[in-house]
C-alpha cells in the first residue's frame, strides 16, 4: 500500500493497524532546535484518545506516544523523528464474524477489491484509529509553529451534528473546552447530549460537521496554483478518515452569494489593510490574506452500527449484518483535535515552503512608500 504520505518539506508519514501491536508516524523535514518533549505531543493525544465518555468508543487505550529518534537533550535534531503509539485494548474476536464480509459503508469492500487481501480486525488501516498518529505528528507542528510563528493558534469544534446546528449568536470559545461535544454553544450541547444518547441506545450513529481556525496566520502562505493553502487544507482534512466534505469560508454558500455580497472589503487600519469581512476564509488566490484560516469538514456517520445491514459475504452470499465491538456514535466528536493536527501539520509545510522561496515575513509592503 503506498501513499502514506503527505506534505512538501514537512513530510509526515503514518504507519500501523488498529488492532497491530502500535501505529505511529514518522516525522521528515522537521527543522532543528525546536523544543520538543513526549508531554508536548501527549497533550493533544489525550484530548483525542477513546473511552473519555459515553458519547465516544469505550476502547480504553492511553495512547501514550514514544518518540524514538530526531530528538537529543529535549531539542530536535533536524533528522527524522520517529514516533511510536502502542496498542493496548484490543479486541480482535470482535471481528470474527465479519471477516469473510463486508460492512455498508466501510471501506472493507474497496480494501478488497483493490488489493485481494484485508485485515477485518477494526478495519486495519481504514480505521480511524489511525487518526492517533496523525495528532501526534500534529503536536510536532505545533511546536515548530510555537517557534516560527508564535501568533498562530488553532481551534476546533463542532458547529453541527446530524440535522442540528449551532447559534452562532450564542458562539463562545470558552465553552469549546467545558462540553464532551467541542462546540461552542452551551444550548447546543445540552441538546445534543439527549439526541446521542437516544441514537446510541438505538445501536444507531449520526455525523457532523467540525470547524477548524487558524488565528494569527501570516499573509503570503501559499502559492497560486499546485500549493494553494486551500487546496492543501481541502485534501489534508479530506484524507481524515469518514470525511465527505470539506470547505473554505462560505464554501458552498458562496454560491448563493452576488459579487457585492462575496468581496471582503479592505480599508487601511493603523497597522496595515483590515478586510470588512471573511468570505473567502482567509485565502485568495491559494495564498493567505492574515485574517483568520476557516475550514469546516463533514464527517459520516459511523458505519459499525448494531441495526442489521444488507450486505455480501466474499464468496458472493446475500447477508444481514451486525457489526460487533466497541465504536463511537458520533465520530465527528475526537475529528475535532484531528483537525486541528491536520491543519498545523499544513500550515507549517507551508511556513516552510514560503521561507525557502522569499524569506520571512510578505514581501510587498502595503501603505506610504519611503523613498
């Protein structure tokens, strides 16, 4: 299986099955001197890890990251780092039942049909599990940023799940943390907790929609055509497991929007350019404009449901199908921190990419001309 990897000079390759002995992710292009300690990746890892609540997968796993090389006397090397996540809870007779078929709406069936051979425990590398790796190598990223670009700060919650949205007019960023759900509408998650709990009773699972900002980010990210920052972010969150969507700003929206609705007027504050608005979600032209990075994905429902399937086993027998083991209702709830991995893991590839082409910094100066 090749293509386990993403990014240009930040390099990050993931690697591991849900039910193998660990997964984990290797690190290339990492610059040197960057501060870095196993409680710094851990402290994201926790807010993703299972078993939290009762809205989430009850697999109990730590998910305690190791990290094997690229690193010496707490300071990155500039070599690859290697880290390592460990397997701990396991139930592989879970699967027993499905392994010679196919679950509706999982990748078992392509993972078949492409390659001839698959391992049925908890999906192998189509699991979300995988998902571990990704955040870990995003706690990587976060400490590059925390030197190179220390204004940046990245957020993620959840604004709908199912049919239900949230009020913006009730968004508070201090609630984000404070709920099991990431969103920022108090209301919203009192009345998402009853929704979820009726739905998971009901052996059923629901989607949602995650948003991820990026505060603080530079003007000049970027490039106009094959490294656009929107399309790097469109296929880094697009590549998360169960995502079926992903959007900028408006995204769809903009469709309904007139030209004069759409542009994000620009007036002259004291410090420079200040756009009116933030349609385009802080990109145009596949380059960074410094307002606020906007990203929204959609996430599917869980596919491993206990409501029977119609489904085939891979000799071609017509089945009913009762998927078995320990699975999230929701999983839009932990794509929330891996979100946030994958957009920091995107905007330090691109923070690398912009500094070996121009240097530091935008290089056209908007305001008075010093002659």
């Amino acid at each position: 299986m090749s293509l386990n990897t993403f990014g240009h000079l930040f390099r990050v390759t993931t690697w591991g099955e849900s039910h193998g002995p660990a997964l984990g992710a290797t690190v290339d292009g990492c610059p040197p001197g960057i501060a870095l300690e196993p409680e710094m990746l851990q402290r994201w890892l926790d807010l993703r890890k299972p078993g939290q609540n009762k809205y989430t997968t009850q697999r109990q796993e730590p998910d305690q990251v190791e990290i094997l090389s690229g690193v010496y006397e707490g300071q990155t090397t500039g070599t690859p780092l290697q880290l390592m996540i460990r397997n701990t809870d396991q139930r592989s007779k879970d699967y027993g039942d499905i392994a010679k078929s196919f679950r509706p709406g999982h990748a078992d069936i392509t993972y078949w049909q492409k390659y001839g051979i698959r391992d049925p425990r908890g999906g192998g590398r189509s699991s979300a599990r995988e998902t571990a790796a990704r955040v870990a190598a995003g706690g990587v990223a976060r400490a590059v940023l925390a030197q190179l670009a220390p204004s940046v700060v990245i957020t993620g919650y959840m604004v709908q799940m199912g049919p239900h949205k949230i009020d913006r007019a009730r968004f508070d960023w201090d609630q984000i943390a404070a709920n099991p759900f990431w969103t920022p509408d108090a209301q919203a998650a009192q009345d998402w907790a009853v929704f979820l709990d009726d739905l998971r009773k009901s052996g059923n699972s629901v989607g949602a929609v995650i948003e991820v900002v990026a505060r603080g980010v530079p003007a000049g990210l970027g490039a106009p055509i094959y490294a656009k920052l929107d399309g790097d972010l469109a296929a880094a969150m697009m590549s998360i497991n169960a995502v079926k969507g992903v959007e900028i700003g408006c995204g769809m929206e903009s469709a309904a929007l007139t030209g004069v609705d759409n542009a994000d007027e620009i007036r002259m504050g004291s410090n420079g350019p200040e756009f009116l608005s933030n349609h385009a979600g802080g990109i145009l032209g596949g380059i960074s404009t410094g307002q606020d990075v906007v990203v929204r994905f959609a996430v599917k429902p869980t596919s491993s449901i206990l409501t029977p399937r119609r489904s085939v086993t891979v000799t071609g027998e017509d089945i009913d199908l009762i998927t078995k083991g320990r699975h999230d209702p929701c999983v839009g709830i932990r794509a929330v921190p891996v979100g946030e991995a994958m957009m920091a893991c995107v905007l330090v590839d691109q923070l690398m990419l912009h500094r070996a082409q121009v240097g530091p910094g935008p290089r056209g100066k908007i305001g008075p001309q010093v002659v």
